[in-house]
C-alpha cells in the first residue's frame, strides 16, 4: 500500500476524467477497478465525482464544461505546485498558455489551467485541505503519467522554466530512448515522449497498475471498452496497454514487473 501526504513540486498529484456521462464512467471503472464514490453538489457546475479505493481519494470525474458539447471524454493531470500564483505567471513568458486561473477550489486547494508550448493542457495544483490523490502504485490505482508530445525537447524546456522539473534520457534498447522527467527532489514522477500514432494530440496521459493487464484489457473490451494498442512487455517497467472506456476516454493500465508481483 503506498499512501500520499504531500507532493514536491512537479510531481503529478490529480487526476481528472472529463466526460459526457458520468453516471456511465462510474459504472465502468467501478466495475473495472472496484472504485466507490463520493458525490460532490458543485451547485450550478454540477456535480462532482470523486472516486475512493478503501476510503482513499484516487481523482476526480468531471461533467463536461460548456462549449465542450461532442467532445470525447478525456483524463487529464494535475501537477502539484507550492505557489500556483508565482508558477502561473512564468507560464506565458515561457511560451505556454494560461487557460484559467489562478482561482480557488473551496478551501480545497488553489489552481490554473495551462497549456505547455506543443498544445498539451495540465493543470497546477497548489494544495490546501486536499493534498490529492492519496494512494497511488497499486491496482486501481494511478501509476504512472506522461506528456505526449510532438516536441519533446520544447516541452521539457518549459516545465523546467516554470516548475523546475528535470529530465533524462533511458535508453530502452530496441524500444529506443524515452526522457524520464523528475519533480524538484529529482525523484522520477513520470514521462515524455512524442505520440505512439498519428493523430494523437499533446496531452498528458495516465496509466492504471493492475494486477495482469491482459485481463483487464479483456475486461474493459466486455465492459464496452477498446482496445487501443496491443499489450507488450518493457523490460524492467512492466507490461502494458492503452485503452479507451466507452466514452472515448484513453488511458494505459500497466502491471510491475514479474519480480515485483510475485
């Protein structure tokens, strides 16, 4: 069981669906990951949604907001700031975009909604009463989060500017060479790496841990799911594949390697 307090700057602390239906995104991943849920009346944003493992708060899932009619849903991350105000504005001179914010959530936390230069959204969480996501790295639970890019070396340039993230590159043998980023500590906290297909826009992805992916693909293609890329083996990572729940929303389950599960 690994359990969250605080997060260093940098390190991805959110994560959010965004979906046309919530009822029916409660349905499949309560089925898939055995999530419960606590319903939040946000009054006229609507509700929402925050799904727990054993009472632990694991993200949150977000009606869609105006103008965004049609849309597939989508996860996105957050990541954890100290001071979300002086993050912010070093956001545009560094290239980026500022969406929203800052603002405050309740007495929750403070955020901004922000696009790096390549066009991928994140959000910059900094916390209050809710710290985030409180159990991470186990089944159900989110493991891992990467920015797909087209421009890796311009992405990673702008999260170092405006959160002093690191980076280095792993190279992986006949899978080729990905750039692992690190949060203020130097502690890896998640990925870059341009898109695996065409068509794929700039966006910060999330991966699942589950116990054996090739089940829980199984399991998501019978909940109404798909398949999105085949599952393969990363040597000394896991194995892993993305998918997609029946609102269009991709994500990757992934499991540890075969000596850290047995």
């Amino acid at each position: 069981m690994t359990k969250f307090e605080h997060y260093e700057q940098g390190t991805p602390s959110w994560i959010e669906l965004m979906t046309p239906d919530q009822a029916a995104a409660q349905t499949f991943y309560g089925d898939l990951f055995g999530w419960s849920f606590d319903d939040h009346d946000m009054g006229e944003m609507g509700h929402y949604f925050i799904p727990k493992v054993e009472g632990d708060e694991i993200g949150g899932i977000s009606g869609q907001m105006p103008g965004m009619e049609g849309h597939p849903a989508f996860w996105g991350v957050y990541l954890a700031v100290d001071d979300v105000d002086a993050a912010t504005a070093k956001v545009e001179p560094a290239g980026g975009k500022v969406e929203a914010g800052p603002f405050d959530v309740n007495t929750n936390g403070r955020m901004s909604a922000i696009q790096d230069p390549t066009g991928a959204r994140v959000g910059l969480w900094q916390a209050r009463d809710t710290i985030g996501t409180e159990r991470a790295n186990e089944p159900g639970t989110p493991t891992w989060n990467e920015c797909v890019t087209p421009d890796v070396p311009t992405a990673v340039k702008f999260y170092a500017e405006v959160l002093g993230m690191g980076s280095e590159d792993v190279d992986f043998g006949e899978m080729g060479t990905y750039t692992v980023l690190t949060n203020t500590e130097g502690r890896q906290i998640g990925g870059a790496m341009n898109p695996p297909m065409e068509g794929v826009p700039p966006h910060w992805n999330v991966y699942f841990n589950v116990a054996d992916v090739d089940t829980s693909v199984a399991k998501i293609v019978d909940l109404g799911g798909a398949s999105v890329a085949p599952a393969f083996d990363a040597p000394g990572v896991g194995r892993m594949a993305m998918v997609a729940d029946p609102q269009g929303a991709n994500f990757w389950v992934m499991s540890n390697p075969a000596q850290e599960s047995e």
